[in-house]
C-alpha cells in the first residue's frame, strides 16, 4: 500500500458540504480539466486542472469524503483512493487484463467494508459490463478477481450494486430480484444471507430502466427508474422501496421527507435537505438524476414532475464524464 499527501484540490473546495455532493465534470481530451458545481443557487462553478485526475475517473465510494481514481490502461486497469479532506491518497494493486469491449462506459462501483485506514477494510469493485468482481483488502499486493456468477449453471445470478449499511455490505441480485448480504471469507467473497425477494412493481405503460440502491441515513432504500420508451431511455417515472434487511421484510416508500436522493451510476447517495430561505435550490423530496440525453433532472417525488437543472457549459464534442462527489 501507498500511500501519499494530496494537496491539489481547489481552494474554494475545502468547505463544509453536507447537505448535498457536488457535481464533478471530467473533460478534456484527457479528462485533464475538472469542473466542480453546486447546484445551490449561492455557489459558482468552480474550474481545476488536477494533475492526479488527469486520465483518470475519479467516482464516489461508500465512505463520504472519499473517492476512487479508476485508469483504464491497454493491458492493466489502475485504482487508488483519495480522502478529500485529508488529502491522504491510498494506491491499490493494479488489474492487468484488458479491458472489455465497452471499457470506456464501464461504470464501476466502489464499495469499503470499513473506513479505508482500517488495514481490515476490504474493498470491492464491480461493473456492470466487466463479467468479473474484484476485490482485496487494504495492503495487499493484489487484487482477487473471480466471476461475477453466483447459482448453478443453469440458473447464474449477478451481484450488482453493493451497498454499505450499518457495517455491512448487501448487494442486489439482478436476475432473482433478492436483496442478499455478503461477506468476505479467506480469499472469497461469499453471499452470507438471502434476506429479501422484491417484485418489480412495473406499471403497464412503461419500462424498467434501471435499479439503483441507496443508503439513507442508516436505512437501504431500492429505486426503480422507468422509462416511457425503450430505446430513448427517458426516465419519466420512479418507485422507491424500504428494505429493512434484519427482518426481511420490504415497503413501498411515498416520500423520502426532508431528504434528497442524488442516482449515479457509480454510488447513489441520500442527503437531509437542510436549505434556507436564502438557498432554496436543493430540492427536498425529490430525486436528481441524468436522463439519456446526459441532461441533469430534479423529479418531484409528490407530483411526479421533472425540471432541468442548469449546468455549466463545456464542450461536448471532448470526452467528459459525470460524478456526484463529497468534498
């Protein structure tokens, strides 16, 4: 493990942001600039060129205040950690496989079975177009990568979007619809518990888009995203379910309260909306999430409306790429 000071992050950006992430802009030809916006009303975009971003997609994790930097080389895939508010950065063995045909949509997922400085965290990376997970526990000089198969031949189901929760991680089996438990045992990655079956509650005139789930304040909650067209991807409708893992037990959610869920397709998060007078512009209640056509939504879980929310401008014709982070 090494691990080093990280000290080139923005100024303005050592703030206190509690109440909701940050939007992280990658673009450039190199992915080499960096664009960080609040979408509070009060706050300015903010404009970088970090030198250890560059290259790199830098995505959320389980743990606030940390993020992963994912290098996706010819013949090795490259990982390390950084705590924004340390600045401490933690590199992890590299993967040296190629990277598979969509590597550059491959949207991995970071998930900690501790806080990374516990030399007993594990920490797990999955990807819904890499056909195997991997994982290791902090220190070690390489990655365990096996299958993304769990069942009998016939019937192999798929762990997708691990959570952490309460010092635990469940993940979403996506063929059986089962919310699991999961532990990790030697040199494996084992599902401990089968806890849950959820139905998918898929109203006659629209499509199942996506499953996203998201810890809120200690509970786990499973969000559905619906699409009224199949091929354009245009989430129009969302159905959130409570899981409550210790009693296997499920429940359709009508409002999140005072609360936002922020969806992305690396690590969804949840924040107490705790705006003022002066700053209304987080929406309590309600649901932030990119359409097909890269546009950032706000929906309105009451009235089920959608808004746009306006982003800075970049140029679209480079590469550029979308995160929610913690700073």
């Amino acid at each position: 493990m090494n691990q080093e000071s990280f000290s080139s992050l923005p100024y303005p950006l050592d703030s206190d942001h509690k109440t909701h992430p940050l939007l992280l802009l990658s673009h450039g030809d190199y992915l080499q600039n960096q664009t960080f916006y609040s979408i509070s009303k009060n706050k300015a975009p903010v404009d970088a060129k970090i030198a250890e971003f560059r290259t790199k997609k830098a995505i959320s994790t389980s743990h606030p205040s940390w993020l992963a930097l994912i290098r996706l080389g010819k013949s090795s895939i490259s990982f390390s950690l950084l705590n924004t508010a340390t600045k401490q950065e933690i590199h992890l063995p590299k993967i040296k496989q190629k990277p598979e045909p969509n590597y550059t949509d491959i949207h991995y997922t970071c998930t900690f079975s501790e806080t990374p400085t516990n030399p007993n965290c594990r920490v797990l990376f999955t990807a819904l177009f890499d056909s195997r997970i991997h994982f290791c526990r902090i220190g070690d000089e390489k990655f365990i990568s096996r299958p993304n198969k769990y069942g009998d031949d016939d019937d192999d189901d798929t762990l997708t979007s691990p959570v952490y929760c309460n010092g635990k991680i469940y993940a979403w089996m996506s063929r059986s619809s089962t919310f699991v438990q999961v532990d990790f045992i030697g040199g494996e990655i084992t599902i401990a518990n089968k806890l849950v079956r959820i139905p998918n509650p898929k109203p006659s005139f629209l499509r199942l888009y996506m499953e996203h789930v998201v810890e809120s304040d200690g509970e786990i909650l499973m969000v559905y995203a619906y699409c009224s067209h199949e091929h354009t991807g245009d989430i129009c409708y969302f159905i959130i379910f409570n899981i409550d893992p210790l009693k296997g037990e499920w429940s359709e959610v009508k409002t999140i309260g005072n609360r936002t869920i922020f969806l992305d397709p690396y690590k969804s998060k949840s924040f107490l909306c705790n705006t003022t007078a002066d700053d209304d512009s987080v929406k309590k209640n309600s649901i932030y999430f990119f359409g097909a056509d890269r546009i950032l939504y706000v929906y309105d879980i009451d009235d089920r409306s959608k808004t746009i929310v306006k982003l800075p401008t970049i140029k679209r014709n480079s590469p550029w790429r979308l995160s929610w982070v913690l700073m």
